[in-house]
C-alpha cells in the first residue's frame, strides 16, 4: 500500500491537471444541488413520485456523485490502459496498479460527494447528516463500479460515455424519487437512494436499506478493483 | 467534392461504422429516455407562453413529450462531436501529413457529425410521436435538427481544445443548465430574463411553438438559433482545421 499511494496521488494529478475538470467536479454537484434541486420537487411530483422537496432535493446530490465518479471511473480505464499495462509490467505488478487506481477513483469520488453534501447542507438543511454523507457517497462508490466495468470491456470513449449516461439514465427513472413503481425495485442505487431521500427528510432508515447500500457499495468496489486489474493485466 | 474530400469522408463514415455498438446506443439512448419520461409524467395541468405571447394550458406529461426529444439529441450529439473530433485530431494529422488539406478533412468529419444528428434526431421524433401529437411536426422536426448541430458543434469545440472528461463534464453541465432548466417551460412559464443569451433558446422556442401551436410564431427565434449554427460552425471548421494543421 506504501508503493501504491504516491502512484495514487499521480492518477489523481492526472485526472485533475486541467484546470476546468477540477472546477467542473466543483461546479457541477453544487449546480445540481442549487438549481436543478430548486425545481426538482414540482418534477418529482409531477412524475408520480411521492417526495416532498427537501428530499428530491437531497437526490440531486447522490445523483451529481453518481454521474461524476463513474465517468471518472469509465475515463480512468479507458485512457490509461496502456500506461496502465507498463506500470505493471515495469514492476508495480497489476494488483498494485489497481488498488492505486482505485484510491485516486475514492479520492476524487470523496470530494466530489463532500462538495455535494456541503451544498446540501448549507441550502435546505439535513436532518441526518451523517446519514446523508454515506447515502452520497455510497452513490459515487456504486458508480466507480459501474464506470470501471464498462471501461474494462468497452474500449471506445464515445460508446461508453453514452452506456455509462443510458445505465445512469434507468438507474435515475427507476428510483424512488420518480417512480413510485414496486416492480423496478432492483436498480443499484436504490437502497441508497431510500437512505438519501429519508435523511434529507429529517427521518432515519431501516436496517435493511443500511445493509442492502453497503452491500451494493462493496459489491461495486470489488468489481471496479477486478476492472483495474484486468486493464493492468499483462497480455501474452 | 474533389477525390481526396471523398476518400476522407468514406474513411470517416467507415471508422464510425466499424463500432455498431455507437450506433446501437445513438438509437437506444434517446428511445429510452423519451418513452420513460412520458410514460412516468402525471398529465398535471400546466399553463406556458408560447412566443407571439401566445397562452396555452397543456400538461407536464405533454411538456415532457415535447421537450425531452431536444435534451436527450442535444446531449448524444455532443458528445458524438467531442469525441469525433478528438479521434480526428489523432487520425486526421496523419492525412494532412501525407497531403490531404486540413479543410477536407475537417468537412469529412463535420458529415459524419451531420449525419450522427439526422440519426439521433430521426429516432426521437419517431419515439416521441409515439408518445405524443405536436399540434405542427416541422418546426418540431427542424427544432431538434437545429439543437443537434448547435451542441453537436459546441461539443466539438470542447473536443478540439479540452480533454476528453473535462469535455464531457461541460456537455452534461451546458445541456442540463441551458435546455434542461432554463428553457425548461416545465419549470418556467416562460424562459427567464437571461435565457436567451444560451445556444438553446431559439431552437427550444421554435419547438414548443411547434409542439403546442398549428401556426408558426417563432420566426426571430428561428434566425436567432440559426445565428447560433453559423457561428459555432465556422468556429468548429476554423479550430478544428488549425488543430490539425498545427501538429504538420
């Protein structure tokens, strides 16, 4: 773990040494948060949904974790294969090369979703806000997963943008905060989703969205840590 | 077109066509968004002002029907001009070095991205009017052809001078802001004070217009949209010819 964290701080540098990517990640949770949120209630209710708008408002926060980390994610893979595969074979070896990118993808995931809880907080108020800070980052860390499988299989850019914007597209339709339809229940972040939309209500969760959310979430970083491995991996 | 211009394009048509899986997703993206939105929209009642100040009482299910088709090509046509023109920046320089001019290969490029919208576009307006009936299907129709080649020209421009994610971050950022809110007539009654300085005004008026009204009343909104393709056009044909250029 030693040798894979100064590399892990490298990946991070990579992904952010253009300015206007570190400001996007900045700017787009707290636009997600202040504007589109301060309409999302009307358009939750107005799709059948049952939320008041503290809590469509808490969604738009795991929703700009989402998005953003398994872009990132998708990005990771998808442009560093090659580095990637040279790092292994020049010595890190492919699991080590993994765990780094893995640590860069949280890091920045972690950021992203603290940038987004803030802006919650400060604007409507959160009556769990512990419970709201796991719910969003929960969302970022079931991404990372989605973003790092589709990077490990799909080597065009534009084609797995446009996957990682369609899964993100049923995930986001299919949720509690839109539909309030029992027979599309098994969408990754639903259980989190139950978790942000109750803290953002000020009322706690059950057990067993706790348990569902966290078992989705490791389930996801297990995946996207096979994902780098297997981009890092070398071919015979 | 001279030979050259005409190798160049088929090439281009040939490096999208060589991945089924962008054109299988162009398709189902915007299929699937559409339909969902309008299959999960309650018909709420909804007051809006078309241009011409002209008052309609519709609904959200409708507003959804008539509008998601604009986010939805805005969105895939962007980031099809992102990442059409960074693989052009690798692959075009090549040509240019070996005698192709800058010029005909950034026209190859900018067709496939023509044709990248009548596609997206094509499959929108075929699932939306599945959904629902625009009281005037032109304006409609050119609308959403006006909205795919306004952002796909911005996501080009992003492309050429932007990495790849930074790109894509800007696309989601623009085409939520522009025509996911502040055109949005689901959220204002008309678009606000500072909306018409966005690429997305013009064609999104000429859309509701067309979707709630049988007569045309957005002409300025039309010129002005058109303004917008002029611009960001030659400003897509200027850049991206000197990206290519550079690196001979």
């Amino acid at each position: 773990m030693s040798e894979a964290l100064p590399i892990s701080t490298a990946f991070v540098r990579e992904h952010l040494r253009a300015p206007l990517t570190l400001a996007l990640l900045v700017a787009i949770p707290v636009f997600f948060v202040l504007i589109f949120a301060s309409v999302l209630g009307d358009f939750a209710e107005a799709l059948g949904g049952t939320l008041a708008s503290q809590s469509a408002t808490a969604i738009s926060a795991g929703w700009a974790a989402a998005f953003l980390s398994g872009t990132l994610a998708f990005f990771q893979i998808s442009s560093s294969r090659g580095a990637d595969r040279r790092l292994a074979l020049a010595g890190l070896g492919p699991v080590r090369v993994a765990l780094s990118r893995i640590v860069a993808a949280l890091a920045i995931g972690l950021t992203v979703s603290a940038v987004a809880f803030l802006t919650l907080w400060i604007r409507s108020g959160i009556g769990h806000p512990f419970h709201a800070a796991v719910a969003i980052f929960t969302f970022a860390a079931i991404y990372i997963g989605i973003g790092a499988l589709i990077g490990a299989f799909v080597k065009g850019q534009l084609e797995g943008s446009l996957l990682v914007v369609l899964i993100f597209s049923v995930d986001a339709f299919s949720g509690p905060q839109m539909t309030s339809n029992g027979l599309v229940a098994v969408t990754p972040t639903r259980n989190a989703a139950n978790l942000l939309i109750a803290a953002g209500g000020g009322q706690g969760s059950p057990g067993g969205d706790w348990i569902g959310a966290a078992a989705v979430a490791l389930a996801a970083l297990a995946v996207a840590l096979a994902a780098f491995w297997f981009a890092a991996r070398t071919r015979l | 077109m001279p030979a050259r211009a005409r190798t160049a394009t088929a090439m281009a048509f040939r490096d999208q066509l060589r991945r089924p899986l962008v054109l299988v997703l162009m398709m189902i993206v915007p299929a699937y968004v559409i339909t969902r939105s309008i299959a999960e929209t309650l018909p709420t009642p909804r007051q809006i002002v078309l241009p011409g100040e002209i008052v309609v009482t519709t609904t959200m299910q409708d507003l959804h029907g008539a509008g998601m088709g604009g986010l939805v090509v805005a969105f895939v046509v962007a980031l099809v001009g992102v990442f059409v023109m960074q693989s052009a920046l690798e692959g075009d320089r090549r040509l240019v070095l070996a005698g192709f001019r800058p010029g005909e290969t950034v026209l190859a490029r900018l067709l496939v991205l023509i044709c990248a919208t009548a596609l997206v576009v094509a499959v929108s307006v075929l699932v939306t009017a599945l959904n629902f009936s625009a009281a005037s299907w032109p304006p409609v129709i050119g609308a959403l052809v006006l909205i795919g080649l306004i952002y796909g020209a911005i996501g080009a421009l992003a492309g050429a001078v932007l990495d790849k994610l930074a790109a894509t971050y800007l696309i989601l950022f623009l085409v939520f802001t522009d025509l996911g809110v502040v055109q949005n007539p689901m959220f204002h009654t008309t678009p606000g004070r500072f909306a018409d300085l966005l690429p997305g005004y013009g064609p999104s008026r000429v859309m509701y217009d067309g979707a709630f009204s049988a007569e045309f009343h957005a002409g300025s909104d039309l010129l002005l949209g058109l303004g917008w393709l002029v611009v960001l056009g030659l400003a897509v044909f200027f850049v991206q010819r000197r990206a290519v250029r550079a690196a001979t």
